[in-house]
C-alpha cells in the first residue's frame, strides 16, 4: 500500500486511491479459454489458446480475472485472506463485477470451497465471502454448499500443473446435483495460477450435469507462457 496517512474513520486500513487503483491491467492479447495475457501478439493458427489450454484444455469453457497477481493487488488479497481484513470482500468484489460480462449469462454462483479444518482455522471462506457480495450486487443466485471439498489437499505453492492436478482430483464433490443440473454456473476463487483448482472444481460440477462452468478470480499470477513450439507436444502439432 502506499502508506500515507489515513484521514477518516473506516473499517479498512487502506485509502480509497490504493482500493480503486489496485491492480487493473488489460491485456491486448489473451488465452481466450483461461484468460492467460500474452506478451506478444499469438500464431494465428493457435486461435488465440496458450500452451497450457492447446495441449491440455481445461474443464472449465472460459475463466477470467480482474488483475494480475502483482503489486497492490496483491497486498489487498493478502490482506483480506492472511490479514482477516473481511471488510474487503465488497471492494474486492466489486473489481471482480468489472470483468464478469466477459463470462456470458450464467444462472448459479458458486465459492471454491475450503476442507472443514483449513476454514475453521481461518475463520471464514475467502472465496464464500468474494461470492456473497457479487451475488448482491449482480444479481445471481448464490449456490453456498452446492459444490463441498471432501478432501484435504496439500496447498498448491510451489507445484507444477501436474503436480496441481494430483493434488486436487478427487478433492471436491456436489451436494444435490439436481439443484445444478443443465445449469450455467459461476465459479468464484481469489487467486488463479494455472486454473488447476477450478479446472477440477468444473469438472465436478459438469459430472453432476452442469452445462457451462465459467470461473471468475481477484486476480491471477503472471506466469511464463508456454510457447507450445517448443514442447514435445506443440513439435507434433505445429511439425
């Protein structure tokens, strides 16, 4: 934050110019699946897909983020998950409402959720709370318990896709699939990195007969693109 001086009363230590300002960076070019910025224009015949969706397309139809994961953005989701500053939640959603036009018409919002023990020791759900407050302002109906983690998983730092995968399948499961089935369906995290959590999260919700699962996160963690020429795979692809 910019560490001057607070002039007023508020629930949050932060200036309203840092809340506003915080972390908005529009990309010229995208993944156009997970929402991946690229440093320079793609291959037109990638149509527009980073290496990650080309060479192993993810459950979810399209994922997007307000920012990337940098900076004062990144002090603000710091703040509101590790600093239990909760008052964040409605400004920080509120940066998320700003890029849900992107994701179409969806019917159902639902939390990414956290195991019993890991949300006991936090005190609340960061996502639950990010979800709340969007579906005040936008109107969706909230789906809170819908989709339940039923195991406990390692947390995801440090590891590669792969690896992220191994360490979410089987971690989630939907409580009454009929309130979800042929269901357009929001799915709201804090952070995305390679889209692992929401990709295993979509892929439940679709086992249970959702048609459509978007995903919507604060921010997402810039990261090297794969440039999917210089892969094994992409050798095949692209000869």
């Amino acid at each position: 934050m910019c560490g001057q001086a607070l002039t007023g009363y508020t629930r949050i230590p932060v200036c309203r110019r840092c809340l506003s300002g915080a972390g908005h960076k529009q990309a010229r070019f995208y993944c156009e699946t997970c929402g991946r910025p690229f440093e320079t224009e793609p291959p037109a015949q990638a149509n527009r897909l980073c290496g990650l969706c080309l060479i192993s397309p993810p459950a979810f139809d399209k994922a997007r983020s307000f920012g990337i994961y940098e900076d004062g953005l990144r002090g603000l989701i710091h703040l509101f998950k590790y600093g239990k500053m909760r008052p964040l939640a409605r400004p920080l959603a509120g940066h998320m409402a700003a890029a849900l036009p992107q994701l179409g018409v969806v019917d159902l919002c639902v939390p990414v959720p956290l195991f019993r023990w890991r949300q006991w020791r936090r005190g609340f759900n960061q996502s639950e709370l990010l979800a709340e407050e969007l579906c005040q302002t936008s109107g969706i109906r909230l789906g809170k318990g819908v989709l339940r983690r039923v195991k406990a998983t390692e947390s995801q730092a440090g590891l590669s896709n792969r690896a992220r995968l191994a360490n979410v399948a089987g971690a989630f499961a939907v409580r009454k699939p009929e309130v979800v089935s042929g269901r357009r369906v929001l799915v709201i995290d804090d952070v995305m990195t390679t889209g692992a959590t929401l990709a295993t999260c979509a892929k439940t919700l679709k086992k249970a007969g959702v048609g459509r699962v978007v995903a919507l996160t604060i921010a997402r963690v810039k990261r090297r693109i794969i440039d999917v020429r210089g892969t094994q795979e992409g050798r095949k692809r692209w000869g």
